[in-house]
C-alpha cells in the first residue's frame, strides 16, 4: 500500500508553502478552528521525552512543534528540518534565543543524517504534503535509534457518517475563511484537498507498521478529523 501526493509535484507544493508562509501560523488556528494547538499538547502527552534526548522534528515548517520539543529537552539537541526556505526564515526567527535548538533545509525523503541518530521523530502537519509518505517514513525509521519513537499530529479522515458530511463542508468553506485572514483562495483549496484525500488513521497505522515500527497506536482528535500517531523501532 502506498501513499502518493497526486494533487502537486514537490515543486509546486514548495512554491506554495512560500505563498502561506507569512500567513501560516494565524491560518492554522483557521484551519483546526483553534484545536490545532491543544492537539500538540496531547501529542506531548503520550510521548516519552527524556532531558538528554537527540530529536528531529520534520516538516518543521515555522517551529511551533519544534520549540515544544526544545522546551523538554534541556540537556539535549533538537534538530528542525524542512525543505522550505520561506518556512525556515520564519522559524529562525522564533527560535534564535534557544541554544539546543537547530534548523537545516533538507528533504523528507532523503533525511541528511546518520542512521540511529535520534531519540524521537516528530512530524506535524507534514506527511500528506510529502510526495512519497511512504518514503518520509522509511527514512524516519532509519535515523531513529532502536526504541526510539515516532509521533505523527495529521489531519485525518472522520468515519462517521454525519461527522464526515460536516467536514466536507467545512473544507467548501474554510478556503474562504483563509482568505478573510490574509491567504490566497487556491492555496487553501489544495490544502483542504490534500487533508480530504490523505490516507485514514488505520491506513496510517498499515503503513507504519510495514515500514517497520512497533507499538503502532492512534488517538483520533476532533470526531477523527485529525489524529495522533505514535510508534517505536
């Protein structure tokens, strides 16, 4: 089973993401209709952090998840990467006072790390704009030491009859919503597609679990139109 970003290529979703940059953390409270951050605190919530512990948070993006990651790991070094430049700039600049923490520009399908390097992988938002998940996850699997953990925060897809006609509506709407707060109508509508079209939180959990990882377990959030993911090497 694989999962392909058939909507954009790599180029086209990185021209994007330099679009919505400037826009893109006000628009994420758009978008989760201000959950996004209570599920970041439930992400922390069942992840084993340890103050000495080597993190990567991938598809960083502006940094919101990589700072928390920072915050719990003081005697520790927590890396950042995405492969967008606009992205990067924002999170620099939010992260510049944190001594253990560091961002690289590099793709989630080739990691430019050592295998068995980190503690915890993190990826938030991220998955379903990677050309190949497949690959992310492969990737991730390598650079994580043995016992490590993974934790994945994604948009998901609701199975409930009624909750899943109001989430398709919303995603007619929100794209408008997004416009209100400063973004651009098309830009909003690809990323309402590709959360409509990304794979569900079971097929998630398959992937994951073919590539290689353990203990493979989901929380779904908002009535399944998000969900956790977690699972070790």
């Amino acid at each position: 089973m694989g999962k392909k970003n058939r909507l954009l290529n790599e180029q086209q979703v990185n021209h994007l993401f330099t679009n919505v940059a400037p826009h893109y953390d006000l628009l994420n409270d758009v978008i989760s209709l201000g959950t996004q951050r209570l599920w970041r605190k439930r992400l922390f919530t069942d992840l084993k952090i340890k103050p000495t512990d080597n993190a990567l948070d991938v598809c960083c993006g502006t940094g919101d998840l990589t700072i928390e990651l920072a915050k719990r790991i003081s005697n520790g070094r927590v890396t950042g990467l995405d492969f967008n430049q606009a992205m990067l700039d924002l999170a620099k600049e939010k992260t510049k006072m944190i001594g253990n923490l560091f961002l690289i520009k590099g793709d989630a399908m080739h990691l430019p790390f050592a295998d068995q390097q980190f503690n915890i992988v993190t990826i938030g938002f991220g998955l379903r704009n990677v050309p190949d998940a497949n690959q992310a996850l492969k990737e991730i699997y390598l650079v994580l030491k043995p016992g490590g953990q993974i934790a994945i925060l994604e948009m998901s897809q609701p199975t409930n009859p009624i909750v899943k006609l109001g989430w398709q509506a919303y995603f007619k709407v929100f794209p408008r919503l997004a416009a209100l707060a400063g973004g651009n109508v098309k830009n909003y509508q690809y990323l309402g597609q590709s959360s409509q079209q990304f794979v569900s939180a079971h097929q998630l959990c398959r992937m994951m679990k073919k590539v290689g990882f353990k203990r493979v377990n989901y929380q779904s959030l908002n009535l399944g139109a998000a969900a956790l993911h977690f699972g070790r090497k």
